[in-house]
C-alpha cells in the first residue's frame, strides 16, 4: 500500500498541476483518478495504484475527484466502512446509491461553472463511462480534457516500476483446447460480426487465449499485454523479455509449425472437436512492443478498411481511435467463450475445490483446539491457511487477499487485516473467512463465518436468513440466457422478509486459474452494462451476506457451475439451467436455527453435507489429514 505521508501536501501539488498544464490553454477545475489501470482491471499493480495513493484508500472500486475546493471518492457499499476509516484528511466520502449522494457527473454539474474544463487520464477510463460523463457535462457546458500524461504520475515519488515477470504457458491438460483452437473459434464468432479486426485489452483475455499464464499482478496470473487478431494476422503486444523459452515454444515463435497440429487433453473429456485450419501463416505470431499498442492499430486502420470488433469497457483513449462507423463495442468473444468452460476446466475446477476444502477442513479443526489459548489473530491465523493450502498439489497462490474478520471487522465487506487493525480470535464472537486459492487447474474463493462459542439468538437468526437466501438461490431452474440480476432477489428475500439487505453483489465470474472475479456474468440487485446471460459452464459465486456495522459479519459464499436441467416442460423449446455446488466445505449448524428452515431447505443441507463427507473425507483419508477428517465428520452430521 502506498501510504501517504503528508495528504494535504499531495493535494496541494496536483491543484498547482490542475492551474497550469502543458497543451491546456485554461486551468482545470477539477481532476478525475479513476481505481483502474489501461486494462480497466479491478486488481491492480503497485504501479498503478494512483487513487490509493493520493487518497489511502485500499479498496478495489472508487473514484476521486479533486476540485481547487473539494477533494471527494465515490465508492460503493462494499467499502463504505473502510474508506471512513483509510481516507486521508480533508477527504469527503460519496457514499454510492445512498439517499442524496450524487454521482461524479451530478456533483460537477452541480459544483462547476459553465466553460469549466475536467481533466481525465483516457487510458483509465473506459470509452462507455466516458461517453456517460461526456453526455451529461457537455449538456451544461463542461468540456472533458484527455491527458495522456497522468497528473498524479508528476507529483508520485518513488513510484513503483512496471513489473515484468516471468510469462509461462498453461498446459494443455489444464486448458484444454490449443490456442489455435482458440483463435480459429474467435475468427468464427469475427466474420459472423463482419469485423475483420478484434482489439483485445482485458489482461486475462490475452492470457486466456494464448493459453499463458504470469505473475504481474498480486493474486491473478496474468502479465501487461494487448493482442489484435485479424482473419489473417495475429498481433501480441508485451514485453517479449518475459516470455520464457517454453512459452515462446508454445506461442511457435522459433519456427517450429508442428505445435499447430491439434492436441487434447483428455480425449474422453474434450468438447465437440474443432476442425483445425492447416494454413500456418494463419497463426504467425506478430511480437510488439506493450507500448506501441497505438500507434500499431492506428496502422492497422489505415491499411484495413473493415469493422473493428473492441469492446466500449476497454480505454477511452483506445477506443476513441476507431472511427464510429466502423466500431462493434460489444462485448468481445473472448470474453464470452473465455467464461464458458470446458470439460477441461470444469474437471480441473472441481479437483481445485477438493484439495482447497481438504486444507480448509485442517485449517478449521486447528483453528478450534487453538482459539481457546487466545494466541490466534486474524493475520496468524491467515498465515496458518496459506500454509495449509501450500501443502496441496498445483498451489500457486492465494486468489485475492485473505479477508480473515473477527467480530466487529466482519462487518467490513472486504476487509483485509493488518497490524493496525489485527485482532485476537475468540469464542465470544463470530469470525469471517473468505479467502481463495489459485491452482494449475483451478481458482477457489470461499467464504465461511463460524462461531466457536455459544452465538446469540440474534446472531443464528441473521445467519438462518443468510443460508436461506443461499439456498433459494442455489435451487433455481431458469431458462438459458437469462441476466443474473433477475435472480438476485432469490438470494435477498428471506433478509428482505425481515427488512434486512446486503450492500454487495450476490454472485461474480470466476475465471480457470485466472481472476477470481471474471466477466462478463454476474448476479447483483441491477442490470449491468456488458453483462451477458447465462449459459451452461458457466462458474460463479453464490455469496449472499448480513452485516451490523460494529459487531459482526456473516457471508456464505460457495462457487457453482451452472448446467443444463431437466424439466417436466420446455417452453418455447428454450434449454433450461440450474446449478451444482463445486465448493465442498461444511456449514456451520450451530449457528443456524432450524425453527426457521423449511423441510426442503434442511434436506439440502443434509445433501450438501453428505457430498462433503463422501468427497472430501475421501481426500483427507488419502492425505492422512486425520484432525481434519474428524472435523469433517463432526460438522456434516445430519439435521434431520
């Protein structure tokens, strides 16, 4: 974290940058630093964490505004509680969606003059939110000033570099298809679009195409990169010195054609067969430099007069190069056949969750004979976990930071302890886990809340609500396609019977030893510009939660795969889906109180525990995890 030192010195600088700019005639009146990098990604690079270091504020969504009066950060429910805590002196905290809050272009309007200029970098801004700022200022008068040179790079000391790590290939037995495949399939879905060009931007896109895989962001296994496909060129934008010698082997960038013959992973799990075309100048490999990203499909557009297929969530200042006539913005294929697993992924996916749910049984029945010596903390015990998964086969990392809460820092939706804040486990009071693993065939995130004492009657009341809610959601039948903010109330309405709510979405992509929060689906209370419905293999979390600012946290959050369901009718011949829990770790009972479950809810529970058993009991007793085992069986036993 790039902490501030002195937060009013800071502002200062940037407000006498603001007055005076190379190629701005007229002083800005005020200054937008988006969270996002030039990839609009949610989890970034130290280098990149511009909003945090003018602001303090380490969560993962928020914009600041900094006027020649007022310095504001807008961010959404999730971290209403530790942006009061973390924001810097003279800060002024918009709190998202809430009564009288306005948004970023309500509050200019509002704030400035008419002829005011805004300055904004064009690389972190997605071309869709500007063109919503740009409509709504421009109406008053306010005109929008793109700035490549980013203001609160000049006045940053110490900046941290780019990182340039190691770039390494995904095997095939963990994804399944070549990335010949891959881009044949892009091609496919390219000339049903008429587009002859696709501007890939999204980090996990390239990676997912290319079947490779990196470590330049903390948590996701992904590298700086951009690629371009056209129907007969392959264009790959990086540093070229990350690439290992196996990747350059696999990407066939020594000359060795062979590698475009079509492998398998598993010919018994492989998807329909794809018909692989043999011309190999189809798949030549173009290396560029990361940063000429520019001035190549400015190149590109002189020399090729057909449709540009780039998504509007990419870069303005990409985006805004592509003449209006001939951009496609929706969202990319790669997106959309990137969160389709295959038979591949799905299998490895779910030998991910086995092995997590073996280290988080162990982890729970250490946890419980230690937390009575009262020498367990929320970091210790975090570090405990991370030792644990270590000792799994394929581990790699964790898949975001460990959000490990005690008491009243549970109510903190994404909470992550340091010394500051660290505090003891006790019996006296619930404790939140949500944490995740990134291994060679798969991504966990998994959240628990548990109590090793006796809970009060409020505290399992808010809890049954919760699983309830989890419950509703996890039996949905619903028909191919649908978006998954109409199934959101699913996972609200036993809260909402009580006049209760969470401030957070209910469900989010999961990518295959990828981003642990992927696009383009989700499940949350609004629709979402982007979003695409869902399909069968899809994988995304069901996490409903309640939360008493103060006191404590609950969340319950497994991954599911959704998959095609059986039923008595097919109306209007529409394919019907449903989902399968992936995630196998036990739900504490003590904290529910079944007075309050249905028959139907509590043999769910009785199923799901029963899976628990069978599976990962299997794989403890083959690990020899004996304390875990006991645990496992302890905590799966039947309610009815």
């Amino acid at each position: 974290m790039a902490t501030i030192k002195n937060s009013s010195i800071i502002i200062k600088k940037l407000r006498q940058l603001m007055k005076n700019i190379n190629h701005v005639p007229e002083p800005l009146a005020a200054y937008i630093v988006e969270t996002n990098d030039a990839h609009q990604s949610e989890y970034l690079a130290e280098c990149d964490k511009r909003r945090e270091f003018l602001t303090n504020f380490t969560g993962s969504s928020g914009t600041a505004v900094i006027t020649c009066e007022e310095q504001c950060l807008w961010t959404d429910g999730r971290y209403f509680t530790q942006a009061e805590r973390q924001l810097g002196d003279g800060w002024k905290l918009m709190k998202v969606g809430q009564k009288d809050v306005p948004t970023v272009s309500d509050y200019l309007v509002k704030n400035l003059s008419s002829n005011s200029k805004v300055g904004f970098d064009p690389k972190l801004i997605s071309f869709s939110h500007y063109e919503n700022l740009y409509d709504k200022l421009n109406n008053s008068g306010i005109e929008l000033v793109p700035l490549m040179e980013n203001l609160v790079d000049l006045i940053w000391q110490n900046k941290p570099d780019m990182p340039l790590k190691s770039i390494e290939p995904h095997d095939i037995i963990h994804s399944g298809i070549t990335w010949q495949e891959k881009i044949q399939q892009v091609r496919e879905e390219m000339q049903k679009k008429n587009a002859s060009i696709l501007v890939i931007t999204a980090l996990d896109e390239t990676a997912w195409l290319f079947n490779l895989r990196g470590s330049d962001v903390n948590f996701n296994p992904v590298f700086f990169a951009y690629s371009i496909v056209t129907l007969q060129e392959i264009y790959l934008f990086l540093n070229e010195d990350q690439l290992s010698s196996s990747s350059r082997k696999q990407l066939n960038l020594d000359g060795n054609s062979k590698n475009i013959i079509k492998q398998t992973a598993d010919n018994s799990m492989t998807d329909s067969p794809i018909e692989l075309n043999t011309d190999e100048n189809l798949f030549k490999i173009q290396l560029r430099p990361y940063a000429s990203i520019f001035e190549s499909l400015r190149e590109l557009l002189e020399t090729n007069s057909g449709k540009v297929w780039c998504s509007k969530s990419s870069s303005y200042a990409l985006v805004s190069l592509i003449p209006k006539v001939r951009l496609i913005g929706t969202t990319n294929p790669v997106s959309l056949k990137k969160a389709v697993k295959n038979a591949v992924e799905i299998n490895g996916m779910k030998k991910a969750h086995i092995k997590d749910a073996v280290a988080l049984c162990e982890f729970y029945s250490w946890l419980e004979d230690e937390i009575v010596k009262g020498t367990v903390t929320e970091l210790s015990a975090a570090q405990k976990l991370h030792d644990l998964r270590k000792e799994q086969a394929d581990f790699i990392s964790e898949s975001f930071e460990t959000i490990s809460a005690s008491g009243p820092n549970g109510a903190i939706i994404h909470y992550k302890p340091d010394e500051s804040t660290n505090r003891p486990l006790n019996i006296e009071e619930m404790y939140l886990l949500d944490s995740g693993a990134q291994y060679l065939d798969g991504t966990t995130d998994v959240t628990r809340t548990v109590h090793f004492g006796t809970p009060s009657d409020f505290e399992r009341q808010m809890f049954t609500h919760v699983v309830k809610g989890h419950i509703s959601l996890a039996n949905c039948v619903f028909p191919s396609g649908i978006n998954g903010y109409r199934l959101d109330v699913l996972a609200r309405q036993s809260l909402w019977t009580q006049g209760l709510d969470y401030l957070h979405g209910t469900g989010h992509g999961v990518g295959c030893y990828l981003n642990v929060h992927e696009g383009p689906i989700g499940i949350h209370i609004r629709p979402r510009e982007g979003e695409s419905g869902l399909e069968a293999g899809n994988i995304l979390s069901n996490e409903p939660g309640y939360y008493e600012e103060n006191k404590f946290g609950i969340r319950l959050e497994n991954l599911v795969l959704v998959t095609k369901k059986e039923t008595p009718f097919n109306f209007n011949n529409k394919e019907y889906l449903g989902f399968e829990t992936i995630t196998l770790v036990p739900i504490q009972t003590k904290l529910l109180d079944p007075s309050l479950l249905t028959v139907e809810e509590i043999e769910w529970l009785d199923n799901y525990h029963q899976i628990c058993r069978e599976v990962v009991g299997n794989a403890l007793k083959e690990q020899g995890k004996t304390g875990g085992y006991k645990w496992l069986i302890r905590e799966t036993e039947r309610l009815a």
